[in-house]
C-alpha cells in the first residue's frame, strides 16, 4: 500500500523548465502532456547527453585501440554500471542493453524458452499483461508444445491470488507478470508471487516498463530472474531498453542474436560464445542512447524516486476524487492507494477516439484504444478505454485542466 | 443496393464559409459531430462486413444506395461508431450524394480539406482512415461506370 496523500515535495516548475517540448502550445492551448504510459518526454539533460557523445567521444565501443574508442567503451560501461546501482543488481553481467522491454521478453522467450520448455509444461501469465509479454509467450508455446495459462483478475483489477496455488504446479516452467498493469495502473505483489512461483521450481519474468521509471526498484528484494524495462519511458532515448538477468540462468542460457560481438572464437562452421554481457549484445550497440540513459538515471536519481511516486501518487488521487463529477464514467483499476500514476477510464456511450479527439484540440494529451492489452478489454467487457498516465513533469492544475477539458467533450458528445 | 432515406446535402462553399467563421479548433470538431447527426442512422442490418470500409481503426460503413428519381446519381448511406469520424464520413456523403459517377470521381476532396484545414485528415498515417473512405466512395462511383 502507498502512503496517504501529501504534500509533494517536486519542485515541478524547475524541472518542467527542463523540459523543451512542454512550453509548447497545441492548437493554440498549453501541451498537457498525459501519454506517459506510452512514451515519455527527455530533459535537456538527456538530449545535451546524446549531442555530446556524437560531438566529443563517439566511436564503436568495444573495438578498435585508439582514444576515441575507450572514451566511449568507458561511457557505455558506465552507464551499465549506473543502471546496475539503479536497479540493485549484483553485476554488470546481468544488465544487457536490449531495444526495448519487448525486445528482452522475445530474448528470454527464445534464448531461455527454446531450451527449458517442452510439450505439456505451462508458462503462466495475467490477464493483465502488454501484448509484448504475451505474445512472446504464445509463440514460445506453439514452438514447443507448452500451454499457457493465466491468473485472472478480481472485478476490482488486482490479481486474484486466491487462485495461484491452483495455477501453479510442477508443470509450471515459468511466470511472466507485470510489475504495472499499463491500463489498470495496478501495483502488484511481485515478491510474493516470485516465491511462490520459485516454491514450485518455476522461474520469473518480470515486465517492469511501468514500474521502473515509476519507484525505486530493488531486483533482489523482487528476486525476480528476469526484469524488463525501457530507457524511452524513464526519460531516456528511444530504442532501448535493459534485460536483467540473475547471472547463473544468463550463463546457462545460449545466445539469441549471433553476430559480431557476441563470440571468443570462431571458425568457418562454429563458434564459442563471449560472456556476459556481450553473449547478448550481438552487432554494434545503440551507442550514444545507452551512454545518454545514464543522464536520465542521474536525472531521476537526483529528483529521487520515492518523492516521484509521492507526487504521481498525489496526482492520482486528485484526478480520481475530481473524475466522479463525470457522469456515466467508470474508471477502470482499484481505488488509488493500490496503484500506480495513471487512470484509465471509459464513459458509457462514449467512443475513447471521440473522447481523446476533443481532448486534443483542448491541448490535452491522452491515449485511447486498447493499449496493448485485449484480453484485459475482453476481460472488462469493453473493446477500448481512455487513459492519462502521469509523470514528474506534471501538475495538479494540469489534472484539473484535463478534467475541465474531459467535461467539455462529455457535452459535445453527449 | 440499399433504399435508404436519401441525405441532406452541403457545398463546398458552405463548409468553407463555417470553418473559416470557426477558428477554434474544438468548435470545429464540435461542427464536425453535428453534421454526423445530420445523416440518418444506418440500420444494423447494414453494418456487415461487405459495406465496413477497411483500414478504418474505428469501424465505419458506407452503403450505395438507389436513386429512384435519377439512376445516374449516387447516393450513399453511411456510419461509425466514432462521432467524430461519423462527422467526416458524413461531410463526405453530404458533399458527393447526388453527383454522377464522373463528378464523385474528379471531386477535389483533397483541395477542399486543405482549405478547410483539414488535410491532416488526409495523410494514410491518420488512423481514421479517412483516405479509406474517400478510396471507398470512389470504388463504388467507379463500380456503376463499370456496370
């Protein structure tokens, strides 16, 4: 549970003034950027970060004996490091830059599923899962004969755990959760399904996406072995993101993508791996973003990330109080002390695409659809929902704004 | 072919003239809906999948339809479950009901949302799909030169 509401203690307006993209107008309103679960805006700390590497050190990493070259394998490693700290991690050798959450759940699904999984075991998931950490997992099972199972939700939005000790059982080879739900907002008890799952010798994927850039997280108070997460949704570059692996189960895994890098020898019809973690960084890396994430861990680092889940808190339940002027509005997930920074919503008779087009033209940015997630729709009985995802950089009177212009759209639409 | 009740029309003048009154881009959202409340609802038994436009992401159906008085002009029925883009669909049918086959075919719809500020609308990018109707309504204006 999260502490009762209080004072924020974000200094909004400095940070927003980091922030270029947010003194923009839209449609001759003020931005009110609420997209968050989807993508987040980069302080000018992070953009100077990536000009920097290409104007005064970039070069391929890892090869090459000229200056150039270590001041840049110097940086890259040491944003792996800084990410390690971020997260908890015992080594450097379990921090793999990957492109995405996406791209590590696909990793672990083939490189650690091809080999573990065979007809008849279970991987189980939720029915709250990102596509990105189910279908990964469908794929798995069509491959080698494997089943999926799901722990459904209560009516409330939260996981029934009641029904875990039925899914899990010997059969069960690996759980893959959400840390977040990206619609529901719903923080769920990853520690504990995590021991229950190692209880019957299954392992644990973790989707973190929402959850990183949200709170502190500690990987060995989870115990998770895998943990996923994007540098794009913590204020950091696009096209990257980090796969934690315990380094026992990285170790024993064989590789996913061959190519450059990822060897020690080869020869014309075979080769050796390297080790962690250039086993699972084939091909050359997406240099300056991974040395610019570390600007953005320092970034956070230094608002700090309980103040950041205070604040986002605050805004959560702000929104939710003032959401119940909204005629015929349900709001999906549980109540706010047992989420996350994001509300999602939908109004009766009202189209999300409708909701979200007048929203725009208020300056106001939201996400509608199905964000990723049909079989939680089907499972709330509605084909899409409208969603404001919150982060740092927003405000109360940006809540209220968003409220003002929701009203609006309810009128025209009604 | 549906006979279906037949739908107001409008001009290109008279939407250029209520855009350019309505500068706020909400009011012009807001004009946008109200004109999909102009055309009549289609019936349920419409809404099948051999008149559902694709590459829409809302769903949005478009029904040729029998014009009793003058066979060589179109008319066409349509829906969405979207409002906003029920409004789009509309200002589509509004402006070419009643037309030949040639004229719904040389229309300059492009020319005209750029006016309006609309072409926004009209990138394939746009996930209303609008250049889907418009192809659409063309397909089907072309299918009677072709009978």
């Amino acid at each position: 549970m999260l502490k009762p509401s209080s004072e924020s203690t974000l200094n909004t307006e400095q940070i927003r003034a980091d922030f270029p993209i947010l003194q923009q107008q839209v449609h001759g309103k003020p931005l009110v950027y609420l997209d968050n679960g989807a993508s987040t805006q980069r302080p000018i700390q992070v953009i100077q970060a990536i000009s920097d590497v290409y104007e005064q050190c970039y070069s391929n990493v890892h090869r090459g004996g000229h200056l150039l070259s270590s001041r840049s394998t110097d940086a890259y490693e040491a944003s792996r490091e800084a990410i390690r700290a971020f997260i908890q991690a015992k080594s450097t050798n379990e921090i793999i830059f990957t492109p995405g959450t996406t791209f590590g759940i696909n990793l672990v699904a083939r490189s650690w599923g091809d080999a573990c999984l065979k007809a008849g075991d279970e991987i189980l998931v939720t029915e709250m899962e990102h596509h990105s950490n189910l279908i990964p997992w469908q794929q798995l099972a069509q491959r080698t004969g494997a089943v999926i199972k799901a722990i459904p939700i209560t009516d409330e939005g939260q996981l029934d755990l009641s029904a875990l000790p039925g899914l899990l059982t010997e059969k069960t080879k690996i759980v893959a959760m959400t840390a977040v739900s990206n619609v529901l907002g719903t923080i769920n008890p990853v520690a504990k399904i995590v021991k229950q799952a190692h209880a019957v010798g299954a392992v644990v994927l973790v989707d973190a996406a929402q959850s990183v850039p949200h709170e502190a997280t500690n990987v060995q108070t989870w115990d998770a072995d895998f943990v996923a997460f994007s540098a794009h949704k913590m204020l950091g570059p696009s096209g990257l993101g980090i796969l934690y692996g315990k380094e026992s189960l990285l170790d024993a895994m064989p590789p996913f993508l061959g190519g450059g890098s990822m060897i020690n020898t080869v020869t014309i019809d075979s080769f050796t791996p390297a080790m962690l973690p250039a086993k699972f960084e084939a091909g050359t890396p997406p240099i300056a973003q991974a040395i610019a994430l570390k600007a953005a861990i320092d970034y956070l680092t230094d608002v700090g990330m309980e103040n950041i889940l205070q604040h986002e808190q605050n805004l959560t339940q702000h929104a939710h109080q003032r959401l119940t002027e909204i005629e015929g509005l349900r709001i999906l997930g549980p109540a706010p002390e047992l989420k996350a920074g994001l509300v999602s919503f939908d109004i009766k008779g009202m189209n999300p695409r409708d909701i979200a087009g007048i929203l725009d033209t208020q300056g106001v940015a939201v996400r509608e659809g199905h964000h990723c997630a049909i079989p939680l729709h089907q499972r709330l009985g509605i084909s899409s929902s409208t969603r404001a995802s919150f982060y740092l950089y927003n405000t109360l009177e940006e809540v209220d704004q968003f409220i003002e212009a929701l009203k609006k759209a309810t009128m025209l639409l009604g | 072919m549906t006979h279906v009740t037949k739908p107001p029309t409008i001009t290109a003048d008279e939407l250029i003239e209520e855009f350019d009154f309505l500068d706020d881009p909400t009011d012009r959202l807001k004009y946008v809906i109200e004109l999909g409340r102009e055309i009549p609802a289609l019936d349920d038994k419409y809404k099948i999948e051999q008149f559902r436009v694709q590459g829409c992401q809302s769903q949005v159906w478009v029904v040729p339809q029998i014009n009793e008085e003058d066979p060589t002009r179109l008319q066409f029925a349509a829906d969405s479950d979207a409002q906003i883009v029920k409004g789009m669909i509309s200002m589509l049918v509004m402006l070419l009901s009643n037309k030949t086959a040639k004229e719904i075919l040389v229309y300059d719809i492009k020319g005209l949302f750029e006016k309006l500020g609309l072409q926004q609308a009209l990138t394939p990018s746009r996930s209303n799909g609008f250049y889907s109707m418009v192809r659409r309504i063309h397909d089907l204006a072309q299918a009677t030169l072709e009978q």
